[in-house]
C-alpha cells in the first residue's frame, strides 16, 4: 500500500490535526507527505515522528489555491503511485479532496472518524454527528478526509526525508487581496477545551466570567446561537448545526437550554459539562457532568478552583 | 448574470435519527423533508440578492426523485425563477456533482453555488467536485461575495481567519454563515411557484464512486453525574482524575 497524505502548512506550523492524518496514513501503509510554502526542512522532517517515511514539499505554491493544490497532489500521487490518498477534513480538506476526488475519479469517504474496518469500508460521521455510517469506496484509487480530533497521535522517533517536488500547477485560480487574522490565540475548530454560554448570560457585557474560566483552562470561548445572532458575540464563535461543529475533549457550556441544533455541533466532544439554572434543560440528557446553578456564581467559583489546580501542577 | 443554486432535500432538523432495513437505510416515516439550511439560506438567497443588484436568473438544480418536488416548490416559492430535476435517485456526491456538471456545461452559467455541506451526509464533497468536472475555480467556505461586472471579490473562512479573494467568472462557490440571511416566502411567493417551470431531465450515465452500507447510532450517553454547585472542587476533581481531560 501507498498512501499521500496532504497536510497544510502555509502558517508555518505543522498543526496537531495534521500530525493526526499523518499518522492516520501510516497505519494503512508506507506513508508519503505532500505540502507546499515555505516552512523548513527540519520541521518537516520531524513528520517522521507521526510515521511518514517521505516529505514531497513545493516551494512555488504559497497559496490556499484548491485547483493549483489539487494538481499538486496529482503529481504527488502518480509519483508515489499512491492508492490511498488522505486529508484532514478541516477547511483546505473541504476545498481539496473532492476536487482530488473527481480529478482521479476516486471515491472520497469524508469525515471519517476510524482506520477502515477489515472489509475495507471506513467509519464517518452522518446526520451532523447523530448517525455514524460506514462507507465503501469502489474505485481503485481511495480518498479519506478525516475528522479532526477524532484519532489520537503516538509519536515515536522518526525522521521522514525530504524531497523538493515540483509540479505543472496551471494557473492560479484567483488573487488574494487582503488577508484578515482572526483574534485570540486558541482557534476554536481545533481548541481543545471549550468555554460556551449562551442567552443565559443576560447580557454581552456579562462575558468576563466567560473569558476569565476560558483563560484558567487555555481554553477558546464559543457561544450559542441566538448570542451571535443578536450580536453579543461574533459569528465565528457560534457553535451548532448551523455554525462551527467542534470536537474538544472538554466543552463547558453555561446558560445554553441545549436545543437539538446546538447538541449537532458539540456532540462529538469527549466530555460535556452543563451549568444551568433549569434542572429541565435538554442539555443535561447530553451531559456528563451537570451543575443546577447560577452561571453568575457557578463560573467564578469553578475559575478559582481550576486556577488552584493550576498553581499546583 | 445566470446563476445555479444546488438545492439538496435535507430532513427537519429536529428529525429523530433511526435506521431500518437491518440499519441499511434511514427509516423515512414520520420524517419531514426541507430544503438543506445551507443550500436554502446562504446559496439560494444570496443568489436572488445578486439578481436583485445585477439582473439576470436564478436557476435551481436537485438530483432527485418525484418525492423531492415539495423542497424545490419551496426554493421556487423563496424567488427562485426555474427549477431543474435531474430524475434519478441521488446516488453519491460524485454521481451527483456529475450530474449538475452535466447540464452546467450545456447551459453555461456565471455562478454555480452550493451549501457548504448538506446537514445529512456533511460531506461538503459535491461543490468541489463540480467545480473539478467544469474545469472551473471552486470556491469553499465563502462567507460573503459581492460581484462588479463579472468580477467577484469574495471572503473565504480560512484557518485563523478570513481571506479575501478576486476572480472573474465563471467559477463555483460553496456558501457558509454570514452569506445572506434567511427568507421566509411570502404568499405570493408561494401562489407564483405553483406555475413557475420546473423542467424534470433524464440522468446521464455515470457510476457512483462510494456506497453507504451501514450506519449506526452512536453509543447511549451514560447518565450525567450532578455535581453541587457549592463543591466546585469536586468538578475539578472529576475533570481533572476521572474524565482526564484537564
């Protein structure tokens, strides 16, 4: 078995949900890295410790390009001769693998969430994480984009060498004219702890109790729906069926009822701790830890103590 | 300026997720079928906001049985002008994306928009694909497009942040929140989609690249453990020595 595994490290950084796909690959078979930019040689060599024997990276694309990048991983993959071909399913994972996909005719198993079963079928997540469904692909050439945060990563000691690539990537398929950083050092779609509220905060100037649990914990802060919708909060922060869907170990979630739409896009974390004043909220079926209180006094409370347990490590 | 908004049927959101057939297929009674939230609020509506601004059409396409004629009544109610239903079932996103491809290339449009995934497969896999067969720029994730002419300057949700992108058309583009807001038709929308075409095309032959053998709920959610809300010690006990996640 071949595998290309693509992962995107045009900010420089190998980020953890690659080190996942990557290690992901090299438990199907001998695993080659495909990347472009400009990030160093030895950073790169360190893929060995995920289990990638290969790094092909192309120094001409710079860009988040889907079409130039599609055609860089086409190289890549008659190169190699790969027959499984790996993503992450985050934003470049959208926009990539089904443009692989269709160029190689391959069929794409997207969101999947474990290694593929004996029968060669693989495990995704359906129905905005309710449903799990098991997906076989028929074509020779196979495509997985897996979802972040769903495989742990064992490192062990490796060094993967490294081969610049260079490929036919056409042409651009636009221009970039601005790019605008998000605020706030933890990105919430790969954050691993959660702070979230909801209406139950009355008001957005409530918010520092928020902040001040999320920052005790290194956490990023996320919020219900009807709190961006009214503006309390910025879109990006909104989590649900609608918004963002996140898979942290550790989501906390105050004043939010937990509709069946909010539970679509936290539902895939590992634990869920819900504070609300109701002891009927929904949210509490989906919980595991659960708190009947006041967020206004639960939240100072429970920040204090996670600074204590902090102080102590 | 003619544009095609891909419109998937989706269930209710707040369907209830069972399986039947020895967990073969999704069990359909009782279920209420609607336009995917993505391909209905961001695509379709921010496609009849560029009609409104530049002139031109909207034009609706679904892969899809007779079954599906209500969800497009409703795109059509919304303002789309016509629909197009490419009869088949739908098979996989690549017989799907083949599909829409297919009569893209012999109707020629600006603007392909999709959702950015459907709320029952979340695959976000048919707008790029489309894109690859239509030899096409793809657009994913974008939050905000404003046309000039024929040239578009579009935002895209980029990992950490936004970017913000020039093109011509033609291109295809995937919607995400922040492209429009939601519409509620009217009843003279509604009253107008009964007699507005919708054009029903044979499929053009092609084979599905993947199957869905099986699904599964996921395992019983043991019982949530209260912890007094006095005692937030104990909390941080349990995160940080049962659940380890701390």
């Amino acid at each position: 078995m071949s595998v290309l595994v693509y992962i995107n490290t045009l900010n420089g950084k190998i980020a953890k949900n690659a080190m996942e796909a990557v290690q992901y690959g090299s438990k199907i078979g001998a695993t080659t890295v495909v990347t472009n930019g400009a990030i160093g040689e030895s950073e790169l060599a360190t893929l060995g410790n995920a289990g990638a024997s290969k790094v092909l990276v192309n120094r001409v694309l710079t860009s988040n390009d889907p079409a130039q990048t599609t055609r860089l991983i086409k190289a890549a993959a008659e190169s190699v001769s790969a027959n499984t071909i790996v993503f992450s399913q985050d934003i470049t994972g959208k926009a990539v693998a089904p443009r692989v996909s269709a160029a190689l005719k391959a069929g794409l198993a997207s969101g999947a969430i474990a290694l593929p079963d004996a029968d060669g079928t693989v495990k995704v997540n359906v129905f905005s994480g309710k449903a799990f469904g098991k997906v076989k692909i028929n074509s020779a050439i196979k495509v997985i984009a897996l979802t972040p945060n769903s495989v742990g990563v064992e490192e062990e000691s490796g060094v993967a060498s490294v081969e610049e690539f260079s490929a036919d990537l056409g042409n651009a398929s636009y221009t970039v004219k601005e790019v605008k950083k998000q605020e706030g050092d933890i990105l919430l779609p790969e954050a691993e702890l959660v702070v979230s509220a909801g209406r139950g905060l009355k008001g957005p100037e409530n918010w520092g109790i928020v902040e001040d649990l999320a920052e005790s914990l290194g956490a990023a802060t996320a919020c219900s729906r009807p709190v961006a919708d009214i503006g309390w909060r910025p879109h990006h922060e909104h989590v649900g069926q609608t918004g963002v869907a996140i898979r942290p170990n550790l989501y906390i979630a105050a004043g939010i009822s937990g509709a069946i739409q909010h539970l679509a896009g936290v539902n895939g974390s590992k634990v869920i701790v819900v504070i609300n004043t109701d002891p009927e909220a929904p949210f509490f079926k989906a919980a595991d830890y659960g708190i009947v209180g006041d967020a206004f006094e639960v939240l100072p409370k429970l920040t204090a103590e996670i600074q204590k347990l902090k102080a102590q490590n | 300026m003619k544009l095609l908004v891909c419109i998937s049927k989706a269930p209710d959101t707040t369907s209830k997720i069972e399986f039947t057939d020895n967990d073969t297929k999704f069990n359909e009674s009782g279920v209420q079928y609607i336009v995917n939230p993505y391909d209905e609020w961001y695509a379709l509506v921010r496609a009849l906001e560029l009609k409104e601004q530049n002139g031109g059409s909207v034009t609706t396409i679904t892969v899809g049985t007779a079954t599906d004629d209500s969800i497009i009544r409703k795109a059509l109610a919304i303002g789309a002008d016509n629909a197009v239903r490419i009869d088949s079932e739908a098979g996989d996103a690549y017989y799907t994306a083949f599909q829409i491809a297919e009569y893209a290339k012999s109707n020629g449009f600006d603007i392909v928009i999709t959702g950015k995934e459907t709320i029952n497969y979340n695959g976000s896999q048919v707008g790029g694909m489309i894109a690859e067969l239509l030899d096409q720029p793809f657009i994913s994730l974008a939050t905000n497009l404003e046309m000039d002419g024929t040239t578009a300057t579009i935002n895209i949700e980029m990992v950490g942040g936004v970017e913000v992108v020039e093109l011509d058309t033609p291109f295809v583009v995937s919607a995400a929140k922040g492209m429009a807001e939601q519409r509620i038709p009217n009843m003279r929308g509604i009253m107008a989609a009964r007699t507005k075409p919708l054009e029903v095309l044979p499929a053009a032959p092609c084979d599905a690249l993947v199957s869905f053998e099986a699904y599964e709920l996921p395992p019983a959610k043991s019982d949530c453990k209260y912890v007094d809300p006095e005692n937030m010690a104990e909390l941080v006990d349990l995160l940080h020595n049962e659940a380890k996640v701390i």
